[in-house]
DNA sequence: ATATTTTTTTTGACTTGCCTAAAAATTTAT
DNA sequence: ATAAATTTTTAGGCAAGTCAAAAAAAATAT
C-alpha cells in the first residue's frame, strides 16, 4: 500500500509528463509539489524501488504502467469526489478542490464505484475536465481555448485550464459555467483582449489572459 | 493541526474514558491502538505538551477540554460518513466502520456541516450510536442490554455493544437489525441462554453472548 | 573550448511514529 | 512488610519524509 504522500507524487509526475512531456524533471516535480529538489530525489528512488517509475540519474522519471495506473485512479477518485461535493453537497465548484485532494486518498475501490453509480457515472467532474472510467479511459471532448477562436465564431464553454479559485470565482461572476454560450465579435490587437457575448447578453471585453485559460466546444454561428 | 495517528489516539483514550473511566492506563491505550507501551507513553507526551490532555506519570492521562472536542468531532464525523454510507450508497451495516475510519479524519468543517445537511441532521448512525451535534452534544437513548430483560418483557432493537462485521452479519441473518421488535420468553438457567420471539415469529435461542451486546429499548407486552 | 550558470544529487540532520530490551515504579500476593 | 508480578517509562534504534548546504553533473554562454 501506498503512503498518501507516495500517491501524491505519483500524480503530480502524471500530470508533469501529460502537459511538458517526458522525462520529468526533478525540479519541476519540486516547483509543483511545494518541495526541495533533495527531497523529489529521495521519494524518486523510492518510488523507482517500487517499480512506479522509471529513473535515470540527471535525466528525470518516467512512470511505468503500474505508476500511470496509480495516478490515472487516483485523478478519477479526485474528480468523482469533486461531482458529490458539487453535485450533492451544493459547494460551488471553485470551493471543492481542496477537498476532494484529501478525500481522493480514502482506500476502498468499493467506494469509489458505489459512489459512481450514486452520482450517475458522470463523465467530466465541476470543472470540465474528463472523468477516467475503472480501467483508466476517458472521453475525449473536442474542445479548444478561447483564445484560439475566429472574430465570428460561438462556443460554448466546456473546461478551464487554471483551475485556481480566484479564476473559477471571476468566471462564475461573468456568467461563463460550463454550458454558457461566447460569442467572439473582434480580437482588439493592441493587447490581444476580446469582445465577446455571454449568453446573448451586451458586449464586452475580456483580457487574454481569460482567453487562454477557457476551454470552449466550437459551435455555429 | 493534528495528525491522523494523534487524532486516533485521542478517539481511542475518549473512548476507553467512557467505558473504563478515567484516568486511562498506558496499557489500555495499547492494547486499543494494536501497538505497545513505549509508543503511548511517545504519543502521550507529545499530546500532553500540546495540552490535549493531562498526563501524570505512571497514573495515566484524562483527556482536556479541548482533547475531548476533538475526540467528539471525530466521532460526529465518523458516524455521519456511516450513516452516508449505509443511506446513500447501500453499503450494509458492517461494511461501513473501516471506510469511515478513514474518512473521519477529513479536514473541513463545511464539509461536514453540509454532509449533516444532506442526510437529513441525523441523529443515529447505522449501529445505532447517538451522532455528535456540532457543540458535541447528543441524545441520550434509554436502552438497556438485551440480557437485562425480564422475561415477557419485550423490546425494540436499538443499539449494538460488540460492532464486528461477525456479529452484525449475524444479527443481520436473524432479523435483528435496528428497530426489530424482541421478546423475551424465559432464560436457561444452564447457559443463561434466551428463549426469544423476533418479529412475531417462531421461538428460538440466543446464547447470552448475544443478549450481552445487543441493546433494545424495553417495550410495553 | 572554456567558463558560467543551472540542475541534480549527496550529505548530514531533524521530526514523527514505531519497535525491542532494560530499568524503574506501582500493584498485588504472601 | 516483603516478595513477586504487573505496569510504565527510558534508552537506543529504525523508516519515512523533510530540509539546508555542499558537491557533482549537465546545460548554456562566451
Ligand atoms: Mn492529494
Ligand atoms: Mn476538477
Ligand atoms: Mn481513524
Ligand atoms: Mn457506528
């Protein structure tokens, strides 16, 4: 069995290598989990001992199939949890992942499926984001930034790429859930900001820093 | 903030405290948490430095005010995880203590505070064990041991004293679970084995090792 | 190609939580 | 009251996880 810190390392390396790629190195592992590099070696040799990742002295991990197996279980539990506290437990969605960081460590796959099928096997947690199945699948949702959208083109908002809550919180206050409908009239290109519509609503802008952290499924317009 | 191992001990002394009465012995402690006096006596130094309680060398140690809130807060947590478990997921009743023996230690008291919300404010876990309020008050139930019944007396099932899986699994395959009616015909004076009626249906014994751990609150006959 | 900077590892040390074995104190029996 | 048994504490040590500082390797700049 795997110690809580163990599983959280594991993730954070997944989550490392699916946005920078591979090999992962020592200091980003470090920089994500509010570490020193010294102590990232040291679980690393650990975690290499276990055959959860493959380590190659100054030259990063790669996790092996049990390690991504680890992590990708371990995000499903994060995400499920972050459905209940939402979805049942009426927390907004920019309260609930702090929580669920915790609740994602309980032992008991028993749990983990009755609670899935208590909540109706939901495929994208609050936030967007795809909820992996037993076996570590997960759908793929065609989705591109806000920023990467055509003056002309709609979308509807379907993700986040900066999960923080000072974001989610703004977002939630512009009236951009997941759902909401954006329409983009013009780039302004002094400062690359947009002129959007929300839900048909007046026009307004938006700094590009929104732009390049919504996710949105392209639609007609 | 406590650790997951302090926050144990604290419950586990809370708890020899109510049964055993106070002071609680290092040996008692022990032999509860599955580990050895040396490492009560470590714990309970550091918890006493931390003024969760008071220790006395050699004369055991008595919770403080402030232990015995923490010790209650967990157990309010723990009971009402039973109880989500049992309601909401359809866990049975002796499925439920190791799972929320881990979820008791989740820290957010919003989180528990809209748990108590959602499953209806509680006042009895699946075991029938009265469940904290958020000051740590409960309600006191008038029910007494199944073996201090008279006979024709007869009872409502309301509690068990011995929690292991083997015993409400038993109790589960003879009807007695939470709010079955029991009547007590006569007791063997040989074994102190009952004669009993559950439900309204045939005779039979129960040896007194059950009627010691199964509460019920007397009945009119 | 060499020097400089950055990254990574090693070293030594600390805390928490645990153990066994030995010593000390307390309780029980005689 | 003393001896024996039990309980509790102390001592010394181990593993996990952490850190700061020093050393080594790799990457970058000149
Ligand atoms: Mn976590
Ligand atoms: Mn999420
Ligand atoms: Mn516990
Ligand atoms: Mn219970």
């Amino acid at each position: 069995m795997l110690s809580i810190t163990e599983e959280n390392y594991l993730k954070s390396i997944y989550k490392i290598a699916e946005s920078d790629g591979i090999p992962v190195s020592t200091n980003s592992v470090a920089a994500r989990m509010q570490t020193t590099a010294a102590s990232v070696t040291d679980m690393i040799k650990r975690l290499s001992d276990k055959e959860l990742l493959e380590y190659e002295k100054y030259h990063g991990v790669q996790l092996t199939e049990q390690g991504s197996r680890v992590a990708t279980q371990l995000i499903r539990k994060h995400r499920l949890w972050e459905v209940f506290l939402t979805d049942q437990l009426g927390f907004r969605w920019d309260e609930v992942h702090d929580i669920a960081e915790e609740l994602e460590h309980i032992q008991s796959p028993q749990l983990i499926e009755r609670l899935d099928r208590f909540l109706g096997h939901p495929r994208f947690d609050p936030h967007g984001d795809p909820i992996p199945d037993a076996n570590g699948h997960w759908e793929h949702r065609q989705q591109v930034l806000l920023s990467e959208l055509l003056p002309g083109q709609a979308g509807i908002v379907t993700g986040v790429n900066d999960h923080s809550p000072a974001f989610l919180q703004y977002l939630q206050q512009l009236g951009l859930t997941l759902g909401a409908r954006i329409s983009l009239q013009e780039t302004v290109a002094y400062d690359q900001s947009l002129q959007v519509v929300i839900e048909y609503g007046a026009p307004q802008n938006l700094s590009d820093k929104v732009a390049r952290n919504l996710y949105v499924h392209p639609s007609a317009e």
